[in-house]
C-alpha cells in the first residue's frame, strides 16, 4: 500500500538523525516478527530507529519506547475492532495505561502478554481480515510487554505490527500512519506525554470511537 504523503517538515537536526532511518525507507515495507533472522533485526528500520534513540536518549529511551508503543498500539486498535468481537487487546491497552501511569493493578501481567485471535460470531476469523485483525491484537500484547518487560524486541514487534496492522486495514485507506508517526507520536513520546485525542487521531478520516458497536450493524 504505502501511499504516504510526508514530504518533510520543519524539524531540528537532532530529531532529523533519530528518524533518519525511517525516512530512508518511508515508502518501503518495515515489517518484523520472531520468524525473522537475526541479520533482517538488525538492519530493519524500525531497529536502526529504536537504536537512534537509545544512543540520543540514554537516560529517558525506555520512557519514550514505553510512550510509543503505547500510542501506536491504541492508533492501531480499530483495525482489530472493526471485524472482531474481542475486548482483550482494549484491556491489555487499559493494563498498560494504568503501569505507564503508576496506578493499582491486580491482573497477571503475563496473561496479556499473548495476543488474542480475532474472533466474530463465535468463529475464529481465517479469511483475510485475519492479517490487519491480528497485526493489530499483536501490536497492543507488545505494547504491553515491552513496557513491563524493556524487551527491547518487544519495542520493534509493536511498532512493525501496529504499521501493518493499518498498512493491511481498508481503515488505512481513510488515514496517513506514517506521517502521523513522524510528526506526531515520535516527537510527543521524545516529550514523554501523555497524547491529547486530537494528536492521537490526527491524519485519519473516521472516528475510531464508532467502531465498536457499529461493526456489525446490518450484518
């Protein structure tokens, strides 16, 4: 898919560096997963990128991955509530608010660490909405693990799998992620922030708020 619209904007030369890698390959697959050899990590751009701000943040980069992560999980989470009548990726992105932010939990952390399989209509969904579905769960079970753990693969599988998630959803279509990555997420995590609605759901064309609810009407 890649119909990316980011064509530059005003940034300092040290956020340049940080991105550089991601901008070198904007209109080219990122993807990553546990399948992939070790060689394919370490060139990927999504690493090349994590590294970046290990070596420019070394005080505050697990601060900032945990703030991405989480961010680009919850952009991702309509790709996975749009076919699937699930609610474990919302709790498990609920579970990782309430650790960023330091508030009283009793779940098993561990229990979230699995993505959950789309399901609708009591049947476990194999067609092809299964692909941006589960990319989706995935990307909320590494958030999650990546923030409790500092996993430092956890980092790369969240951001890959929320990417594909919205590369893989026709939501995609309706929204630009890359240049919301670049613009907006990137540079509000490297502020260690929570992210206002506005910022989070900037760049897109529907409100993502009417999914659930709304996906089955009709069907």
């Amino acid at each position: 898919m890649y119909p990316h619209k980011y064509e530059g904007f005003e940034i300092s030369d040290e956020y340049r560096l940080i991105i550089a890698p991601l901008i070198e390959h904007i209109h080219e697959p990122w993807d990553a997963d546990d399948r992939m050899d070790v060689e394919w990590f370490s060139t990927n751009p999504i690493m090349l990128f994590i590294e970046n701000i290990k070596n420019t943040c070394p005080e505050n980069w697990i601060a900032i991955l945990s703030h991405l992560c989480f961010n680009l999980a919850t952009r991702a989470l309509p790709c996975y509530e749009l076919y699937s009548e699930g609610k474990k990726p919302r709790r498990t992105l609920d579970l990782a608010y309430r650790i960023l932010n330091h508030f009283p939990f009793q779940e098993k952390i561990e229990e979230f660490f699995t993505p959950e399989k789309p399901f609708a209509n009591g049947a476990e969904i194999i067609d092809c909405r299964a692909c941006d579905t589960f990319c989706a769960s995935t990307a909320s079970a590494e958030a999650l693990k990546f923030i409790a753990t500092q996993n430092i693969h956890s980092a790369l599988f969240c951001i890959s799998s929320a990417e594909m998630a919205l590369d893989q959803s026709p939501l995609g279509l309706q929204e630009d992620f890359r240049r919301w990555l670049i613009e907006i997420a990137i540079p509000n995590a490297l502020e260690n922030i929570d992210i206002s609605y506005s910022d989070l759901n900037k760049y897109r064309n529907y409100d993502p708020e009417a999914i659930p609810g709304e996906k089955f009407k009709g069907k």
